[in-house]
C-alpha cells in the first residue's frame, strides 16, 4: 500500500500568489503529469495555467482560456495542453476533440473542469481544486490518485516551501467583523 501524502491546503491571498504558484508548478512539472483544475468560475484555474506556462518558458502572452476554442497547446521546457471541458455536454465531445490523445508520456496536460467527465481522464492525475475565500483569495486543495501524481505534489509541495509559500490549514484568513456595539 502506498503512504497517502498529507500535503495541507494552501492559501493565495492575491492573483499575483496564483501567478507565482502556477510558475512553481511549471518548474517541477515532468513528462507525462496531468494536472485536473476544478473549480467554479474565476476561481483562478486559467491563471493558474497561465504561471504554469511561465514556469514552463513558455510564450505566457499567448495564454487565454481554451473555453471556446477547446485545447490550447504552448512550448517550453516541455510540451503543454491546455483543455477546457466547461462547454462539452456528453463524453463522446469530449472523444471527438481528442481528449484521450492528450495524455501522452511526451506531454503534461492541464484540463479546467476536469471533474465533468472524470471517467475519461487518467487514473493517474493531480486534482487541484481551487475555491473562492474572498473576492481576491483562493484556497487550493489537492488529491493525488496515482504514484506519478503523488511524486508530483511532492515536488510542489517542497518548492513551495524553497520559494517560501506557506501551506495553511482551512482556517479562515480573515478577521470576524465584530458588530457595532463591540467596537
């Protein structure tokens, strides 16, 4: 059995954290990983993407969400896919762009909404789940189903700490407003 990785939540308290974040996923990123980016809209999952690309080399002007066109592909260090699942209603669309093709052992895949249609993505993946805490600040939850995915939230997980990133439990970053009669 293989030890579950007890990686905490980490918080981002403005885009520019979710800027750095993405760029030190890039630099840990390796052949064949595939990262599954859930959350609700302008929870940060295309900015995400776009440090990722900068952590990559990649051309980060070019970076926009693949929403209507499906699949973006960019050029660093290493060969990068970008999906958006968001308009796709039924898996035999998401066949018909070619999604199983993008999972390559050549490639890193990095699918937004990628819990549409779970079934179709790899067994082997990094859930990262990023949610609204207030209107500039996102929590990130991971899950990592497989050895590869797990061997690459360790590698975000101590890069993170190299660059200084602190991970934080799930308690609220913000002061409770106390009423009026208590100031």
């Amino acid at each position: 059995m293989v030890k579950s990785l007890d990686v905490p939540d980490l918080v981002l308290a403005s885009p520019q954290q979710t800027d750095s974040f993405g760029q030190t996923i890039g630099k840990v990123l390796r052949r064949g990983d595939v990262l599954a980016l859930v959350g609700e809209l302008g929870a940060g999952k295309t900015a995400l993407v776009r440090g990722i690309v900068t952590g990559l080399g990649g051309p980060v002007a070019s970076v926009t969400s693949p929403t209507f066109m499906l699949m973006h592909e960019y050029q660093g260090r290493l060969r990068l896919i970008h999906l958006d699942l968001y308009r796709l209603q039924r898996p035999e669309e998401a066949e018909s762009i070619g999604l199983s093709a993008c999972f390559t052992n050549d490639t890193v895949a990095a699918i937004e909404w990628a819990d549409r249609f779970p079934d179709l993505l790899p067994a082997d993946l990094l859930e990262v789940r990023l949610s609204h805490r207030t209107r500039t600040t996102r929590m990130v939850k991971f899950d990592a189903r497989g050895a590869r995915s797990r061997s690459l939230l360790t590698r975000i997980h101590r890069a993170c700490h190299a660059v200084g990133f602190s991970t934080r439990s799930s308690q609220p970053t913000t002061r409770p407003r106390r009423k009026a009669s208590q100031r």
